[in-house]
C-alpha cells in the first residue's frame, strides 16, 4: 500500500521557538495532503488542506500565521509551528490522498510526530 | 459543514463477542465513509471502507453498513480476539470537486475505545 513519512517522530522544544514537521509520500505523487491535530484521548482535528503548489486551507480557528504550510512539491508538505507554546503540544498527523484503482480516493496517514513544548 | 457523531465513546466486550459501533453524518452528499483503527502512539489505520453506492461491505471478521436514508454507517467486528483492542474511528468526506474548499476532506468522530477482555 501507499506508504507516508513524517518527520521528526518526537520533537521537545523550548517555548517560542518555531519547529517544522515533514510528511512526505514516499510511493506516489499527492496533489492534496492534509494536516490533523490529535490532544490525548480525542478524535483527529483536521487543521489545514495543502494543496501542491497554491495555499493551504485552513479550517475554522486554526491561525494560519501560526501554523504554516508549505507544500512546495507532489511528494512533500511541511507544517511550521511557529512561536510555539505549551497548549500547542500535540500529536500532529498527516495524510496524503491518493487514488485507489478505479478512480477512487482515499487516505494514508503518517505515523505522526509528537510535539512537547516546555 | 459535515459533521459526524460516533457512539459508543467506550465499548468492553467479551473475547469472542461482537462489537458494533455506529456513526452518523449530516451532510447528504458524503459518499465515502472509511473506518479507521488506531493504537495507543500510533497513525490511524484504514480497516475498511465503504461508498455510497454501497449498502454493506465484508472483509473477514470486519463489516461495514450503510444507512444512507437514515444517514448512519455501522463497523461490526465478529468474533472479537484481544488485538481488536484500539481505538476506532469513523470519518465521512463529500466528493472532492476542486481545490479551495472542504469538499473531500475526511471528517471524523471522536472515537471509540474498544476493549476486548480476554
């Protein structure tokens, strides 16, 4: 199947400094990947659509000057978080769409990356 | 927007015993409905799927139905083993018709926790 990268897997980070995560589809070419936000015990939060080459859409109170996404190429979007704090402690996901045989769409997630801000 | 309920948030469950969860959607234009399975730490993984122009789906031990009148889709695990214990997920995304806005983002319930006891 479709694999996806992310990295780094862990990232400790002294607040107010500005980390960036990597997802990368390694076995096929991904127009749109998107980016998801996950607290302990609840569901995924999807954050922003990046879609190659143009901006990225962010949901509904997501900061976009504060999490930026570029998605610079067809195997590669990163997300910055920037000025970080604690509450931005997470486990942050992403997946890429690919297209099954038929046509069909579906998603592959990353193995996510676990961002602890002190 | 989409927005999608899942119940039970928790469900115990003897090894062996069946376990069904059940979610619903609000946007009748949704037509992809995946199920995803995540362990503690881990990505969510795809168990199955299923399309609006599909009622039910099998795969082993896993189904899948779909309500679409009703607009309610249910995961059933049959014979249920202890490494059935995880979190699941439910997600529902209308078809994706052009960049810029949410149409074929997958939209997610909050989960439920499975415990199989052996």
């Amino acid at each position: 199947g479709a694999v996806v990268s992310q990295h780094p897997s862990w990232v400790i980070c002294k607040s107010g400094t500005s980390v960036k995560i990597e997802c990368r589809s390694l076995d096929f070419q991904a127009t749109t990947m998107f980016w998801y936000r996950q607290f302990p015990k609840q569901s995924l939060m999807l954050m922003a659509t990046s879609n190659e080459g143009s901006k990225a859409t962010y949901e509904q109170g997501v900061e976009k000057d504060k999490f930026l996404i570029n998605h610079a190429s067809l195997t590669l979007s990163t997300l910055t978080v920037t000025s970080a704090h604690p509450e931005d402690s997470s486990f942050y996901i992403c997946s890429a769409k690919n297209f099954l045989a038929g046509g069909q769409e579906t998603q592959y997630f990353g193995p996510g990356t676990r961002l602890l801000v002190l | 927007g989409e927005n999608v309920e899942q119940h039970p948030s928790t469900l115990s469950v003897q090894e062996g015993d069946s376990a069904v969860i059940k979610c619903t959607y609000s946007d009748s234009a949704s037509n992809y409905f995946p199920w995803y399975k995540q362990e503690l730490g881990k990505r969510p993984q795809l168990i199955i799927d299923i399309r609006s122009n599909v009622g039910e789906k099998k795969d082993q031990r896993i189904a899948v139905t779909l309500n679409k009148t009703a607009k309610h889709f249910s995961l059933h695990i049959t014979e249920t083993q202890p490494e059935d214990s995880a979190v699941y997920f439910c997600a529902a995304s209308s078809p994706f018709i052009g960049y810029g806005g949410s149409q074929g983002n997958l939209i997610f319930g909050k989960g439920t926790k499975l415990s199989v006891k052996p």
